[in-house]
C-alpha cells in the first residue's frame, strides 16, 4: 500500500532524472581515486600526495556544496543542475586535451571535479520537493543512490586507463555526461510553488540552530566514510595486498556497490522504523567493521568482506540521515542539503587524506581507520543525547505524520 502510493505522489520522472545526474556526477567526482595507481607511477607521487590528490575533489566538492546550496534557492534546482554539469564537462575536456601533468595540476583538476560532487546539493532538493513528508526518507534514497556512480570509475576507469592512457579516460567520461545532461534537460522539472530565496545572512542564520550542527556531524560520519573509502580503497588494496589496479579497482567497486545499492533501503527502513533508531545500529556496525578493518587482514578477500559490511551500514545511515533533515528543515532543505553535504564531504576528504599520510607515517593505514572509527562511536553517543529531545518536540507526531 505504501509503495504504490509512493509512486502516485511526486514526479517520477524527476526522481529518476534527477537519480541519473546525481549518479554520472559522482562517477567523475571520485575518477582520480582509481587512476591514481597509473597516475602516480607517471609522476612520481608520495603516499601523502597521492592520499591529497584523492581527497581534493572530496574538499571541493564539501565547500562548493554551499554554492550550489544557494544557487538552487534562487535559481531553482534544474538551472543551478546545469549550471554544474556544463562546468564539469568543460573541466573534463580541459584534462582530456592533456594539460594535467605534474601534482598542481592534478590539484587544479581535483577542485573542478569538485563540482561534480556539489551535485548532491542539487539532486536532493530537486526530489524532495516533490514529495510529501511521509516519504521524504525513500524519495531522497533514491534520489541519492547516485552515491552508485562512485563504483562506476572503480569498475571501468584503471581497466580505460591501461587500454588508452589516463589522460583519454577523462574525454571517454564526457559521454555519459553528455547523455545524463540530455535525460536532465528533458525529463526533470522543478516542483510546482516558489521557495522563496534568503540572503547570505539567513542562510547563516541556519548555523545558530544546534540541530543544524547535529546533522552536519552525523553525515559527516556516514557519508564521509562511504565517500572515503570510495575514493580509497583501490589505493589501500594495491598497496596493502598487492593487487592489480584493475583487480583492486573491482574490489573496491564491489565495496561501493554495496554501500550505494543500499541507500534507498536506509531511507525507507528510515521511513517504517524511524530515522533514530536506523541510524543508531548502522553507527554500530560500521565503527565495529571499521574497528576490524583497521586490525590489517591478512587476506584480501577478507578485507573486502569487512569493507562491503563497513558500507552496508554507512550506506544505510546515508539515506537515515536525510529522513530526518526534511523533517527539521523543510523550509530549507535547499541551505541544509548544502551544510549537511558539506560536511560528508569534508569527512570524506579527511578518511582519504588521513589514510595516506597515515600509511606514509607509519607505514600501515591503522591509526587513520581506528581514528575513523571512534567517530562512528562518538556519532552514536551524540544520537543518544539528541533523541528524546527531537522525539518531543520537532519529531513529535503532532508535529509530522513520519516516525522519527
């Protein structure tokens, strides 16, 4: 009965379109990860500065979400959509043509594909406008299973980049970019109403409601692990196991599937049991594979099985967290979409950094996991504090007709 009803609310055409964008955006957002093994044989590049190289577009694309954030209040979603998607295929025939050659520019090209990852900002708010309170946690998972497209570049990239060199893997990306802008311009359409937009002052303004802060963290965690990891672990396989980039890039895309696919279960688990409540076990059992992760398995299979686990659960904490973020912020999902995305990002920029100078330090990547995953405690214990204030108040079911 839900289910249908779901389908009979909305634009689904949005939905899906706006799902299509989100995914081919994060395909390139996260591309240098797993050419960095072919990238930094070409260029000579430390464990550090591969690790920077990698979490860069994770950085650019957490601050450039706050543009993006406040080009969709005043331009409206599809408009500040395309926008995105034309400066990054732009950027991406720029490194095609051969003009990425030494650490800066890799640098340069990471902030670009910062872009890409600021579509998080626009996808969601251009779903979730559509949809009633009620099913706001499956709307915005699938909307956000995009996080899918970060498999993508595992799956293909290192096998392209071995056929036809690294360079040309940037202009063979511009073609489904192109077909994602095309589904775009024809299928998505902003919500019906105006938002109205707020100044720079308002938008700050967001920043004084502690609950804002609460919700940056949590994704922080959830999102910032699986963005991480997505970006890192074809680097982590190579390194601590040996494999191939291809082989690596395959274990890793199986990790991120894994973490993406699962997305819309969150919101909708979210949706039936309460955001809370989803959100507290998958901090559990991802800090607990985390923990076990950073323990250095000696088999890589085992490795991967602990992975695919540690992104079950942020996967699903993904789509818990924004359950609840429409529900405290509806009228400004647009300024909230981009601080919560935000702060993923930057969690995801602090794994992948983190991880490589880890490695380059102390020559295992165990103190960058094991901090990582104390965070996912910290998350839990912060949740508990949180809860029976939110249940009460805006969670209340006088409050929404959706279970917090």
């Amino acid at each position: 009965m839900q289910k249908t009803s779901f389908w009979k609310t909305g634009h689904t055409p949005t939905l899906l379109a706006s799902f299509f964008y989100f995914d081919l955006s994060f395909m390139v957002w996260v591309l240098l990860g797993p050419l960095a093994i072919q990238i930094s044989k070409d260029l000579g590049l430390t464990a550090a500065q591969k690790g920077l190289v990698v979490a860069t577009p994770l950085l650019a694309g957490a601050l450039l979400r706050i543009v993006m954030g406040i080009l969709v209040d005043h331009l409206k979603p599809k408009k500040a959509g395309l926008i995105g998607q034309v400066i990054v295929i732009v950027g991406l025939c720029w490194a095609w043509l051969g003009n990425v050659n030494s650490y800066e520019q890799l640098l340069l090209l990471g902030i670009i594909l910062g872009v890409a990852g600021a579509a998080f900002a626009v996808a969601l708010p251009l779903a979730s406008r559509w949809y009633p309170p009620e099913h706001q946690g499956t709307a915005l998972g699938i909307a956000g299973a995009g996080n899918s497209g970060t498999a993508f570049a595992a799956l293909f990239a290192p096998s392209l980049a071995i056929a036809f060199g690294w360079h040309n893997v940037f202009g063979l990306a511009i073609i489904p970019l192109l077909v994602a802008l095309a589904v775009y311009l024809i299928f998505a359409k902003d919500a019906p109403g105006d938002v109205p937009s707020k100044s720079l002052g308002e938008y700050l303004s967001v920043l004084k409601d502690k609950d804002a802060w609460w919700f940056m963290f949590f994704y922080s965690v959830t999102f910032g692990g699986f963005s991480g990891l997505a970006s890192s672990l074809t680097i982590y396989f190579n390194t601590q196991y040996g494999l191939s980039p291809v082989t690596a890039g395959y274990f890793t895309a199986a990790c991120v599937f894994a973490g993406s696919l699962v997305r819309p279960m969150g919101g909708r688990i979210a949706d039936r049991i309460g955001g809370i409540k989803t959100l507290s076990v998958m901090y559990v059992i991802a800090a607990a594979f985390l923990f076990i992760a950073s323990t250095g398995l000696q088999s890589a299979t085992a490795a991967v099985i602990v992975f695919v686990g540690a992104m079950l659960a942020l996967g699903t904490g993904n789509g818990a967290v924004f359950q609840l973020v429409p529900q405290r912020f509806r009228k400004e999902m647009g300024v909230m979409t981009g601080l919560v995305g935000m702060a993923g990002g930057i969690g995801g920029f602090y794994l992948a950094s983190s991880l490589g100078y880890s490695h380059q330090l102390t020559g295992s990547y165990q103190v960058g996991l094991t901090i990582f995953a104390s965070l996912g405690v910290i998350a839990l214990l912060g949740l508990s504090l949180v809860k029976k204030r939110w249940r009460t108040t805006w969670g209340s079911a006088a409050m929404t007709t959706a279970k917090i």
